[in-house]
C-alpha cells in the first residue's frame, strides 16, 4: 500500500467515507465540522482510544468522544493532572512523581517534593496551570525502548518512581510512550488531549498523604486532588455540589439530628439514637409490609456459627480475610458475613416439592465484615451491616418470572423516594466458582429477565459475585452522586454445595436455583444516603418529630395540650412545647430540628377553635381547622409522600 492510498473510516452512524491513509482523526473530524473539531478530546479507532493526532493507517471504526462522554471526561482530567505535574515541577523544581490518573469526579496526582504543599499554594499551581494551558502546548507522544525510558528516568528526568514503574509495572512491555507538552516529559500510556489549549477551568481541592503504591513501609507522598471543565459554568456548578454535600454530611447531620453515634470501642457499628431508631424501625416497617404481602417468608438466623458452615458455603475459601472468627475455647465460630448459607439450611430442613417453589425466605440479617480499620467512614463503610436480605429458591423456569417480580419491587420502593433507578449486569469474575457453561446460563436469564422488564442496562464485565452474575441498581441522589444500592443475584453454587433439592413433578430429585436480592443493599449506607439526599429533611412518615404544639404564652398550655392529644390519638409523633421561652425562640428551634410540621396557637386561635400551621422551610401556612388538618397530615403520612405541605 502506498501513502496515496485512501481508507474506508465508518462512523457510528454506519456512514462510509474515504481518506488518505494515515490522515489524523483530529482532521477527519474537521472535515466533517469545526465545531467537532472543537469539542472531541480523544478518539476511539477500532475500539481503541487513541490521542487525535494519531494517523489512521488503515480502514477503521471511527467514534469521537467529547467531555459529555466519560471516556472524554477522563482523557481531560487525566491531561489535566499531567498540566498540574508540569505547573509543579516548573514551581517547585526537582518534584518527582508517582502516578497521576483520572478518577470518578476529577483527578489527582502523588507528588514528591520537598516541599509540603498547603492549601494556599494550590492556588498558584492552579494560575500556574492555567498559564501554560494558555501557552497551547501540543502533547507529543514518543513510543519508545523500555530500557531507554528507564535511562531517561535516571539521568535526563531524575525519577525514581518511574523507574520502578517501568522495571517493575511494564516488565513485560518492550516499548513505552513518553508524552511531551513544551518541556515537560511524562511517563504515560495516554491518550491524551492534543493540546494543553484544551483546559479552561481548574480547581485543586485538597493534598493530603498517601504511599507509594499504598505500601505504609514506603516513601509517603503528597496527593494532590483537582477538577477541571471546559466551561466555567460547570466548575461553578461543581464547587457548589460539593459545598452542598458537606453541608449535608450524614456524620454531621447523624450527630445535629441526634440520629446515631459511633464510639471507639466498637469500630464501624453505629449506636442507633431515639430519633434514628424512629426512622430505621420506619423503613423496616414497610420493607415488611412489601415483603408480607409479595409471597416473602420472613426468617431469622443466628449472628454466630461454626466455621464448619462457611467451609461447606465457600466462604473461608474467598472470604476468611473479612469474617471475624470466634473461638469459644472449644470449637471455632464465625460471625455471619452473609445470610445466605444458613438460608439454604432453613430451605433443606423439610422435603421440597416443585408445587412449593418458589419459596422466598426474607431475612433483616445482622452481618459482621471485617473492614479495614482505616477504611471506616460514618455510615457508608460499617462492620456491623443490618441487611435486608431474601433468598428465593425456584426452578430454572420459575427464574424469569422471579426476578421479573424482583424488579417490580425494587422499582416501587425506589419511586417511593423519587430516586430513579438504573441497571447493571455484572458478569463472570476471574476468582468464580462454577463453570462457565452454568454461569453463562444465569447472565443469559438475568439479561431476558431485563429485557423482559424493558429496563435498559449496561454489562459491567467481570464484576459479578465469586458465585454468580448479578444485577446492581444503582440511583443517582439529589446530588447527582451515583449509588449502588440494591442487587439481584443468581447462585447455581450453594445449592450444589449444600445438596439442596425439591422433588419434581416426575418424582425425581432436582437442583433448585437460588437468588440472592437484596433492595436497600444494607440499612446503614442506604440511610446515611437518605440523609444526604434530603438534607436530612426527611418526608412526613420518616421525620422522628412529624409535629410540634407550640403555645405562645402559658394562657394557651391547655389549648395546645388538647391539640397535642388529638394528634396522639392519630399516632402522630408529637412534641407539646410549653417551655416559658418566646415563640420565635421556640419557632427557631423545631425549625433547626427539622420538624415538618408546627402547630403555633395563641389567644386568637384559642378563641376561634382553630390553629395556625407552620411548615418547615416555609414558614406560615396561614389558619387551618384542627380537624381537617390532622386528616390531611394523616393522608400525608400514610401514602408516604415526599414534602406535600398540606
Ligand atoms: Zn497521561
Ligand atoms: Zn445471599
């Protein structure tokens, strides 16, 4: 083939066109339009991402990615932290540099220089940044010897952490990429962006400690964290999210609202305080409801069992390093770090036949895992996880229709929080048991059992559980903070395992399936997202406090009691306020407790038989007949609505 040849580039849409070989995608992009140009920061050629100056050499599947697109999104920050690299080395010269990659909302890079980075010089790196993002320098990449870029890093670069990348990580790799932008080389596969022009807006967050490749008997490194946008209007919108989420931090709200407490002596267990038990036995209350009424037996299992039972279940196989053993001097126990063998114990303690599949055990399992101490935060990385779990067991051909039913709870309990929830297919992991004609069969049923439900989902490529494929339901909260709470997983190991059977409809002995589901995921995350999500503003059926009876002065005290007891009668969490304090201070109060509700009454009211409502946020809602509010507020909590204000 000579140079003048044309290749066929095909385009997502299907559409063919013809270019000179070796043509960039960066100028088969502007041949179709500036503004593409513009806006692509990387390329995908036949399902490869490649930087856009890269020539096309031969016919290929063209798609461009812009910073809409996650894989543009982390080719920019990913850039990003190399920039940040540059503005730091030209700052404080003589840095070094561990790795730098893109992560779920910006980036960071581990630096180490002997300077200690405070927060006010990431300002300068940031204008530093912004400088030679000004002065567009084009990112060149050089593939090179190995062994050559390891001579660079010691004598041209002086850097001894990408030294042990190259001797160590990219062993097996004959040649490397170096990427060039001005003066500043970087060890990196890329892509990257073509030019630093690219970055607009930037802000660096924070710089705190970590090791080098998180070894604690290593050199520690200071990382710094950042985000960057193309549009100011994004990072703007950014900044405020993340104020937003740290004034609704569930640890700080948990502690404000009185709903929980940690103490050092028991590491990751929340204590449940008054008001966050009203809210927990809430949601176990209508979990219950659901469960009772969809064909759920509820059961309950011991916390503490011989480790014979996890040797049969494969647990201290692939889980020993997260289970707390217990040796009672005799013999020796674990802490249950799931609900599902002693369930498949429950379902072979009598004769199955097929006329009694499917059977649902549901269970609100108390589990013990054993997270590092260090990896401990509030409410979404506990040791002691209350989960609400089930386990149906069915025949092959019941699985469709079991998850299906699965799927119509999870998405009624969802949409009772206004949350949307998006679907996930995990498949096959490296360290599974089982073969792979059985697991190919249970990602084969998951995927009918969505296509059945006309949910749209993406596969999340080997991420399924070590016994079986699963579907992760993932929310996005009020923040736009992606969640992934509930699961649905399907399991031919255990009831190999345990000898599980049911007699079939020709007297002969069968394997069930078995399917692990649970909808909140665990209690103690789903309600630390709870909090976040509605600012600890929680809908009428969930608020610890639904109403208080505010007198203005002592003449109404009997006036507001009558209230308060009429509201008892309608099982209304209510608080009698007669503290001698003035009303604006007791107003301020309930409001800075998140009350919904406030029933304020005074001589007028008292006279007139009537009472004036507060809301909340709010404020006044004028004059409301004591009766006719209490059914409102009565409909509000019983059809769980989400802040209807009468
Ligand atoms: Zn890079
Ligand atoms: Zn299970």
């Amino acid at each position: 083939m000579n140079s003048s040849e044309n290749i066929k580039i095909t385009f997502p849409d299907g559409s063919i066109k013809k270019y000179p070989k070796g043509t960039s995608s960066l100028d088969i992009a502007a041949s179709i339009s500036k503004g593409l140009a513009e806006d692509i920061l990387v390329a995908d050629v036949n399902g490869k991402l490649v930087d856009l100056t890269a020539p096309v050499e031969n016919d290929a599947k063209l798609k461009f990615y812009k910073f809409n697109d996650e894989e543009g999104r982390k080719v920019y920050w990913h850039t990003t932290s190399h920039i940040m690299a540059q503005a730091i080395e030209e700052l404080y010269p003589g840095a070094k540099f561990g790795v730098g990659p893109p992560i779920e909302n910006g980036f960071y890079y581990d630096v180490d220089s002997e300077h200690k980075f405070l927060e006010e010089d990431l300002k300068k790196i940031e204008d530093k940044m912004l400088e030679i993002a000004k002065r567009g320098l084009e990112t060149k990449r050089e593939e090179i010897k190995r062994t050559d870029a390891i001579e660079y890093f010691k004598t041209k670069r002086v850097d001894p952490y990408k030294v042990e990348i190259l001797e160590d990580i990219a062993k097996n790799e004959d040649v490397v990429s170096l990427y060039h932008q001005g003066g500043f080389t970087d060890l990196c596969r890329g892509p990257h962006m073509p030019t630093t022009a690219k970055l607009k807006n930037v802000k660096l967050l924070s710089v705190s400690g970590s090791y080098w490749r998180g070894d604690s008997d290593r050199q520690q490194l200071q990382r710094i964290y950042g985000i960057s946008f193309p549009k100011k209007k994004d990072l703007d919108e950014h900044l405020h999210l993340l104020e937003e989420a740290k004034r609704r931090d569930h640890r700080k709200l948990g502690k404000e609202l009185e709903l929980f407490m940690f103490h050092e002596y028991s590491p990751g267990a929340p204590f449940w305080l008054p008001n966050g038990m009203v809210i927990f036995k809430e949601l176990e209350k209508y979990w219950r409801d659901i469960h009772d009424n969809n064909g759920y037996d509820e059961i309950n299992t011991p916390i503490l069992v011989k480790d014979k039972l996890f040797e049969q279940s494969g647990h201290l196989d692939h889980y020993k390093e997260h289970m707390f053993r217990v040796d009672d001097g005799d013999e020796v126990y674990y802490l249950k770090p799931m609900n599902c063998p002693e369930a498949t114990l429950v379902y072979s303690s009598k004769m199955r036949s097929y006329k009694d599949l499917p059977v649902r055990l549901s269970e609100i399992g108390r589990l013990h895992r054993n997270e590092l101490r260090g990896a401990l935060g509030g409410l979404f990385r506990v040791r002691q996880i209350t989960m609400d779990d089930a386990h149906i067991f069915c025949t092959p051909e019941q699985i469709l229709q079991e998850i299906t039913g699965v799927m119509g709870l999870i998405k009624r309990f969802y949409a009772l929080f206004e949350l949307e929830p998006r679907y996930y297919l995990s498949t096959m992991p490296d360290d599974a048991m089982g073969t792979k004609e059985t697991w190919d069969d249970a990602e084969r049923s998951l995927a009918a059992a969505l296509k059945a439900n006309d949910l749209p989902y993406e596969v999340k490529e080997k991420d399924g559980a070590f016994y079986g494929p699963k579907i992760d339901i993932h929310i996005k909260d009020a923040l736009n903070r992606d969640w992934q709470i509930a699961t649905i997983q399907l399991d031919y190991n255990l009831p190999e395992r345990f000898d599980l059977t049911y007699e079939g409809s020709d007297g002969a002995k069968h394997r069930p399936v078995m399917v692990h589901r649970a909808i909140f995921g665990s209690f103690e995350r789903f309600f630390g997202m709870l909090i976040e999500h509605f600012a600890g503003n929680f809908p009428l059926w969930l608020a610890p406090v639904q109403v208080a009876v505010v007198s203005i002065t002592d003449n109404q005290n009997d006036y507001a009691k009558t209230i308060y007891e009429k509201l008892k009668l309608s099982k209304m969490r209510a608080e009698l306020d007669q503290r001698s304090e003035k009303v604006g201070y007791k107003i301020r109060d309930w409001e800075t407790k998140k009350v919904p509700y406030m029933i304020v009454v005074g001589d007028k009211e008292k006279q007139n038989n009537n009472i004036t409502v507060r809301a909340h946020k709010k404020g006044d809602l004028g004059v409301f007949e004591l009766d006719k509010f209490i059914s409102s507020l009565v409909e509000e909590r019983d059809s769980k609505k989400i802040n209807q204000n009468i």
